[in-house]
C-alpha cells in the first residue's frame, strides 16, 4: 500500500477512535465529535449553571460572598435583566456566573380592558403617586356608565365623558391625554420611570393604554439601575465596571 493509503487508513481510524472516545484534544482544547462536527467543550472555569436571582440585593450578596472583581463585570442588558459575566477566553466566550432577573406585574398595552379588569391592573401594576394621573383614570373608569361611554366627546385628543358624582347626580368628567402614569417595569430598588401614555375608551366599558414615549424610559431605567449598583459597590469598597 502507498504512503497515501497508508495517510488515508491513518486518518480513518483516528476518526473512528475519535468517534467511539467522543472527545478529542486539538491545541489543548477538548472538543466533543458530533454527527455534524466537533463541538467545543465547556471551558472548566465555566459555572455549568448560573445562578437566577430576583432582585438587585440578591446580585450585590453575590458578588460580596464569591464575586471577583478583577475578572467579572455587571451588564445592565434591559430594565428587567442585569448579567454577571467574566472576561472573554480565547475562543470569544464570556461566562455568565449569576443573573437578576426582577419580577414585574404583567400588563398589556394597547390591549383593551375591561371596566373592572383595568381597575385592578391599575391599582396592581401602576405606582400610587399623586403627581401621576393615575388616580384621575381610576375615578372616570370607576364611575363610568355604558350609556355615558357611548356619549363620550372625542376631539382626537382628549374625551370628555359623563361619570356618577352621587346617587342621582352626574357631572363631565374630562381625561387629559397623554397621561403620566408610572408603572411597575424595573426592579423595586431603583424608582420606577414615570411615562406619557394615550388613554382610549370606547363601547363596551373598555379601554387602553398606548404607550408613547419611544421607549425612553428603557434607557432611564438602565441608568438608574447602573447608579444603584455603583452605588452599592463602592459602598463595599468593590472595584467592579458597570456596563449600561
């Protein structure tokens, strides 16, 4: 047999070899034989799991208890999620170590509600704060009559409808539009942005929100976020970068 079948029968068997072992090693990285190819293995640094928390606090007790600051960082990646990461290997890869994951009330926008149902969702999702006009939404829905809905006044901007004012007594009710609300979106250590909102109401008893700031309150909420982590890093002397 020539050198190249001799080549050939060389490769073939390192092949099936490969193939029975499952796992190879090529420049000091192991790597898994698939169907397919070959897949990297899990770096050993790597946490096979990362660890899922619910609140900022959480994160902060972590990295105190087994954080190293040096080789880790804190990624703001939305309002509701913030990653513990470690610096990349030499294939690209980035550990995740712990993530905060806060648990907000769900409530859908541009989704019409119900009179009773939205009387809820804005007491239960909705921060009370006199400077917002929540409670102006609560007293119009609350008060509301199905035939004073069908008389409702719309000039494309605001409505103004009739609601109960006492037991035999009814009194123009005007809703201004946009509304400031502030809604549960973030985690509950960092104060909750404050949004314009378009509030609807049509036959049926129903109405809606629509939100319309363009999303900026994403980017408040990522910064006051980012704030509070800093903040309580450098209260424990913790030299951690903070990415928002």
């Amino acid at each position: 047999m020539n050198d190249l079948g001799n080549a050939l029968e060389q490769v073939i068997e390192l092949a099936r070899k490969a193939y029975e072992e499952k796992v190879v090693e090529v420049d000091g990285h192991k790597y898994e034989v698939e169907s397919d190819g070959l897949r990297l293995l899990r770096h050993p640094e790597f946490p096979k799991n990362k660890v899922v928390l619910s609140t900022l606090t959480g994160m902060i007790d972590f990295i105190e208890r087994e954080g190293n600051a040096e080789e880790m960082m804190l990624v703001v990646k939305s309002p509701t999620e913030v990653y513990l990461v470690g610096k990349l290997n030499d294939h690209g890869e980035r550990p995740t170590y712990a993530v905060a994951q806060a648990d907000v009330p769900e409530f859908r926008y541009e989704r019409w509600y119900g009179q009773s149902e939205l009387i809820i969702a804005l007491q239960a999702a909705f921060v009370e704060n006199s400077e917002t006009d929540r409670d102006i939404l609560l007293q119009v829905i609350g008060n509301l009559k199905e035939s004073h809905v069908n008389s409702a006044s719309d000039d494309g901007v605001s409505q103004s409808v009739q609601i109960n004012t006492g037991v035999a007594s009814v009194a123009t009710a005007r809703v201004p539009n946009p509304v400031t609300l502030q809604p549960y979106r973030t985690f509950l250590e960092v104060k909750q942005p404050e949004s314009k909102f378009v509030f609807r109401m049509r036959e049926g008893m129903e109405a809606a929100l629509f939100e319309s700031d363009g999303g900026m309150w994403k980017i408040e909420a990522k910064q006051a976020i980012k704030e509070y982590l800093e903040t309580k890093l450098e209260s424990l002397d913790i030299k951690m970068s903070v990415i928002a």
